[in-house]
C-alpha cells in the first residue's frame, strides 16, 4: 500500500479538495503489535487467593484487634459434619451433605455464621480445626463461607494439635 | 457461404464495462483498500484485552494434576514461593519433595526438607533485598496450590512446615467462582 498522503489531485489549478485521508498504515502495525503482546501475556484463568494463617498467629498486622472482649468463633470440620462454636458454646452440629459435583452444602453453615454475626458484629476472627481426612476442597469453601460473612481473619488449625 | 474465424470479442455487455473499454487510454490501477472495519475490530480487542491484562503475569502454572478448589470471597494473588500440592506429590517452586505418602506416614507435623528449602528461599530473598537497603521486604507470603482432593493431613504439615520457616501469611490458590446467594434475600 502506498505510504504517502493523498492530499487529491495535484496541479491543475483550481480549487483543491479539501479532504484528506489520514494514513493508517502505522496505526494498524501499531495495534498488530500489541494486540500480539497482549494475547501472549494474558492470563485466561481467573485465580483468586484465600489468606490464612496458622492458629495462634495474628492473620496479619493490620487486623489485628483486641479479640480480649471479644467472643471466639471456632468451626470444628470433621469429613462428615461440622460444629460451630461461639464463645466457647458450641452449636448443634451440622451435618455435610453434597450434591452431585460432590460439592459441600453450606447454606446452613453461612445462616449459622450471620447468627454469630449479628451477636457479635465487630468479631472477625475465626479459628477452623479440621481433622486429617478433611478434603482440601471443604475447607476451602468453609473458609470461603466464613470470608463472605465477614470474617476476614481465618486461623486453621489441626484438630488433633 | 465463406467460412468465418471466430475472432476474440467482447459481448456488447462486457463491451459496454469501463474495464474493457480501449476508448479512454491509459487507465490507473490503483485501488484503495477500505481499513475501516479492520482498524474497528482493532481497536476492540486492545481495549479488550488491556481490560482483562494482568500486570502480575502467571504466578500458578496449571496442570492437569492440580485441580483447584472454587471459591468467590477471593483476593488477588501475590507474586510468592508456590507450593503445590497435586494428587500424589508436593512441589515447592518446581523442585520436588516427595510423595504425599511418604510425607504423612510418620507423626511429625513438619516436612524437614520444606522447611529447608523455604528457609534458603527466605535467606535468598533477605539477602537480595539487604543489597539494596531494603531491610523490611520480608512479609512471610507463601501460595499454596493445593488439588481439591488433598487431605488436610499434608495440608497441615506444609502449613506448619511454612510457619516454621517465617512464611506466616498462606494463601490458598483458588479458581474464581459465583458468590453464592445469601439466605436473607
């Protein structure tokens, strides 16, 4: 394609036209190029983090608290149930149940937590024990149930230490 | 009747086109390609893709052993030591540990050879940031990979093992989901 401007049709006298076509030949190499860097670079999964930290650590310094006044929150998660705990009372236990995607049920976990919530508003703390056979992916979505209803402040912690 | 050669002519249609027609001489054949449409489309992918661009880049590298759990209440990824933890092996940064197998068969709650490793990568890390007078570099972040299917039983010796090593802020990888619907409404 021809580099140069057309500016319309030269000499002749008279009036020149005034349009004139803005050369896009550099713009499109331009936008080639990044739209190359772009598709290389990009990350097409969506990755998230969960932060936690072990038990008896703070979760980090900024949120740190008083947690003295402050009643705990535990959640003991076996493989087949779970028992919230709230200032050291616990709740009756919760019984897992899955559905096909062998995917934990947590609405009664997260009506339990908004429970605790609306007692002790300011708490954010929260402690998870699990027991060995507990599957990664349960304590995931515990630990993601807990963080939507706002604790933010998750310890894990091994049942039997 | 004389027989007649048939000559190379144009029907009176074609005749008729200002492409075949000899009348006017010379005839430019410049032809202007139409880039409007190409530049639209352009414009429309950069800006998609500037829109999803990641300026921390791939901290995970995917596999086909790791499946990761979904979770929706997520936080964005920090560039630190992965640990990952797939259906039968621990990795640390690419370098291997062992299998899960053997690492849980005795009851102590740490990984002697995780908690080396991590200490060399925190010495490395201090060391590198002390040349540059950066003394409080050092958070202590550590990604866990971890498959969906994993027991909390290695999962509890790798935390440990990362605690004990000065990695207190652990991050759980996890894929990003739909939030789920709340109870009240």
């Amino acid at each position: 394609m021809a580099g140069g401007m057309d500016l319309g049709g030269g000499g002749g006298g008279g009036k020149k036209p005034l349009d004139s076509a803005i050369n896009l030949v550099p713009f499109i190499d331009l936008m080639a190029v990044t739209i190359a860097f772009l598709v290389m670079s990009a990350v097409w999964t969506q990755v998230g983090a969960l932060q936690v930290s072990q038990s008896g650590q703070a979760a980090s310094q900024d949120q740190a608290q008083p947690t003295e006044q402050l009643k705990p929150v535990a959640i003991l998660l076996r493989e087949a149930s779970m028992t919230i705990s709230f200032g050291g009372q616990p709740f009756d236990p919760i019984q897992i149940t899955r559905d096909e995607k062998q995917k934990m049920d947590v609405t009664l976990l997260a009506a339990r937590l908004k429970e605790v919530k609306s007692q002790e508003p300011t708490q954010t703390a929260l402690t998870v024990t699990a027991e060995d056979s507990v599957r990664y992916d349960d304590l995931v979505r515990v630990i993601d149930t807990c963080t939507g209803n706002g604790f933010g402040a998750i310890a894990v912690s091994p049942a039997s230490g | 009747m004389a027989i007649v050669e048939p000559t190379h002519h144009l029907s009176p249609r074609l005749a008729s086109m200002k492409m075949f027609s000899h009348a006017s001489g010379y005839k430019t054949v410049y032809a202007d390609l139409n880039v409007t449409p190409l530049v639209d489309m352009f414009v429309i992918l950069v800006l998609f893709l500037v829109a999803n661009f990641s300026a921390t880049g791939e901290i995970l590298s995917m596999s086909n052993d790791v499946q990761l759990p979904v979770a929706a209440n997520t936080q964005e990824l920090i560039p630190a030591p992965v640990i990952v933890i797939s259906k039968q092996e621990v990795l640390v940064s690419g370098f291997l540990l062992g299998r899960i197998d053997d690492l849980t068969r005795d009851a102590y709650l740490n990984i002697p050879t995780l908690e080396e490793k991590l200490r060399e990568m925190r010495m490395q890390y201090e060391n590198l940031h002390a040349a540059a007078n950066d003394l409080s570099a050092f958070k202590g972040n550590v990604n866990i990979q971890g498959d969906k299917n994993a027991k909390f039983s290695i999962l509890k010796r790798v935390m440990f093992s990362c605690a004990a090593a000065g990695y207190s802020t652990i991050s759980f990888a996890t894929l990003a989901g739909e939030k789920e619907p709340t109870t009240d409404g």
